[in-house]
C-alpha cells in the first residue's frame, strides 16, 4: 500500500494537497485529508456543499476526495459525508471505466486492523464517466464525532484507502473477475448449495452450513458437533426464540462474509412513513429503529459468543449515545458485561448539562438501572464525587 499525498483543508475556500510522495505505478494507496478548523469548515459549508482535495495518482489515475462537514443531501444532515471521486478529461472521449475499491476511515482506527473500524465497501465499484464518485453519505454522525477523542485541537485525519483492480485480460476472459474469500462465503450463504441445517426465527426459515457455523463460533460448535448436539438436533429445522429474522440474517451474514451487513427496512414502505410523518420524524423513526437493530445483534453476538460482531456493536452504540437512549444501553452493557459501552455510557452521562441530567434521571430507564443494577449508580456517584474534588 503505497502514500498518496496529504491535503489539508482549512477553511471552505482552503484546500492544499502535497503528492510529492505519490507512486503513479502502484495499485493501491492511500491518501490523507487533514481537517483543520473543522468547526469553521462546518459553519462555511451548509449541507450540499463540499470542500475538495487536489488530484492524487493510485494505479495511474487521477482521483480527488470531497468532504461534506454537514452531509451530502438533506436526508444526513447530521452526519459527515465523504466521497472519492476518479478525475476525468470531459472532453476525452472514450475513456476506459476503472474498478476500484476503496475505504474512509479515521487515521487512529486502523491501528486495530479490524473490518469494523473501515467506513466503504467491500465490492469493486465502477468509476464511469456516468457515476464518477462512489462514497459514504454517513461516514460519522458529527455529534458522536465531536464528543470522540478523533478530534483533537478541532482537527481530524481522514484516511482514504483505494486498490484499482488489475484485469489481465487474457484470465479476464478466461474465468472472469476473481471474487475474495468473504464473497465466496456469501455466495455460499445465498445459494444454500450444500446447506445441511436450517433454522426456524421468527417464522422465516434459515439454510447454512453446520462446518462454517462451527468455525466461527463455540456456541454453534458445542450445538451442532458438541455436548448439545443431541437435543439441538432431534428435530430437522432448529427453532431459535426471542430473536427476530432480520437479527439473525444479519448474524448469519457476518459469519460468513466477516463484515456488518445494512440494516433491513421493515415491511412499512417509504410511501406509507412519508404520508404519518413529516422528514424530521421519519429520519428519527429510521435512527431509532437502526439502533434497536444493533442493540438486538449485540445481544446476538454476545449469545453466540462472537466476539469481533460483539465489537464493532460496541464501537457503534458507543458512538451513538444520546440523551434518550443511554439508559437503554447502560442497561445492555452491564447485562452482557460490556465494560467499554459501560465506561463510554458513564462518560456522557458525566458531561451532561444539569437539565440533561435531571432528564436522564427522571426515565424509567433509569429508574430500572437503580433497581436491577444498584451498583452502576454507586459508580456514577463515586465518578461525580472524583470531578468535583479535582
């Protein structure tokens, strides 16, 4: 993977990019937006309106990034968008349409070398003279990035990974374009060729492969192949309660593909929301819904003891703490022993405004908390009483 160069950007007019360091040879790269004064970036540039990187080369193509501070269209407005977009001569006709893939991430996450903390896609996407710009509309909510330690002095890196698909054309025609493992394994999950166990959740019924459920998780293995497997198998479809499909597809979808799949919408059309509620509400209603599907395939994971599912669940109700759903979560992650959400929860509960504080208290959430888990509040105390003295 080789550098491609750093822009800064600092005010919406300012943008510099130095690619001293580029190699126009190479595959794949990685080029680096710095955002200086993000506040100020995020006042100069209203939702629809970008600041834009210079030109970098990766695998002998121009590309620039654009950066949304307050969305890309209206419907995320709330969060940063983050697009790459391939440079084209609009007067060269004929241009050859180039495969790609590529990543966004916060430079600090990838220290942990784990699918979760990449923001892109894992397909190739085909940069046309039609559909030049592939990206992400929600890279980051800016609340739960303004609250995180990525932006330190109000400024923030942004890495942008691109690998160009190489084609030999003579094994291009011979066999096509050659699909990784996860794409393999996902194929497998949709074909069902060779499936060997099924399962009934929530009246919908599942086909996998016992062998690949095995690998990825004890539980599976201790069901299907271990001491439970006599009264998990005794009946030909394996019935799991208190899940709903959708939890469970999604489940099944991250251990055979490794990554997070999109949430699905439910059977209510976006016609039918649009007519008993109004934008604002809607895009709250799809939040909130987006955020109990999380909280049910955390619960998921932890059930079946997968742990990097169980993380990047974690890392993304911890960045999507609110006033009105901290209750909820601090509940859940003392429930299945999650320190970090605890922690994550305890801290924005201590940084709230008297008022938000008092709003918290008065949930029943809360009231929950104090009743089942007398001791998470013996805890937030002793951290308030630790402010005070300092």
């Amino acid at each position: 993977m080789s550098f491609a160069g750093v822009s800064v950007v600092d005010s919406a007019k300012h943008c510099t990019c130095d690619t001293s360091a580029v190699y126009a040879g190479a595959d794949s790269g990685y080029h680096l937006l710095m955002v200086r004064d993000y506040s100020r970036t995020k006042v100069q540039l209203p939702t629809g309106e970008s600041a834009t990187t210079g030109l970098f080369t990766v695998g002998e193509y121009d590309w620039y990034i654009e950066y949304y501070p307050n969305g890309e269209n209206p419907n995320c407005r709330d969060f940063v968008s983050l697009y790459v977009t391939r440079h084209t001569l609009y007067d060269c006709e004929g241009e050859e349409d180039v495969e790609a893939k590529f990543s966004f991430s916060l430079v600090d996450q990838l220290e942990k070398h784990k699918p979760v903390y990449i923001h892109g896609t894992n397909k190739t996407c085909t940069f046309s003279s039609s559909a030049p710009s592939w990206g992400s509309d929600r890279f980051v909510r800016r609340d739960a990035l303004e609250r995180s330690a990525h932006l330190k002095g109000d400024c923030l890196t942004i890495r942008c990974d691109i690998m160009v698909v190489c084609k030999d054309h003579k094994i291009e025609d011979a066999a096509g374009t050659v699909p990784d493992i996860n794409q393999h394994f996902g194929h497998l999950l949709q074909n069902k060729v060779g499936a060997d166990v099924t399962f009934e959740v929530g009246g919908e019924t599942f086909a996998a492969h016992r062998c690949v459920l095995a690998a990825r998780s004890k539980v599976f293995m201790a069901q299907l192949f271990g001491p439970m497997k006599e009264g998990a198998t005794t009946s030909s479809v394996i019935q799991i309660k208190d899940m709903e499909a959708k939890v469970f597809r999604a489940l099944l979808s991250f251990i055979y593909t490794d990554s997070l799949p999109a949430m699905e919408k439910d059977s209510m059309e976006e016609d039918e929301m649009s007519e008993v509620m109004d934008e604002g509400r809607e895009e709250a209603a799809e939040f909130e819904m987006w955020l109990q599907w999380l909280e049910d395939l955390f619960v998921a994971a932890d059930r079946y003891d997968l742990q990097l599912l169980k993380l990047i669940c974690e890392k993304q109700l911890s960045e999507h703490i609110s006033v009105s759903s901290v209750t909820s979560t601090l509940a859940l992650a003392e429930k299945h022993h999650c320190c970090g959400l605890k922690e994550a929860c305890l801290k924005f509960i201590q940084v709230q405004s008297p008022s938000c504080l008092q709003t918290v208290m008065a949930t029943s959430g809360w009231d929950h908390i104090a009743v089942t888990y007398p001791w998470v509040v013996k805890e937030f105390i002793a951290k308030l009483a630790s402010n005070q003295r300092k």
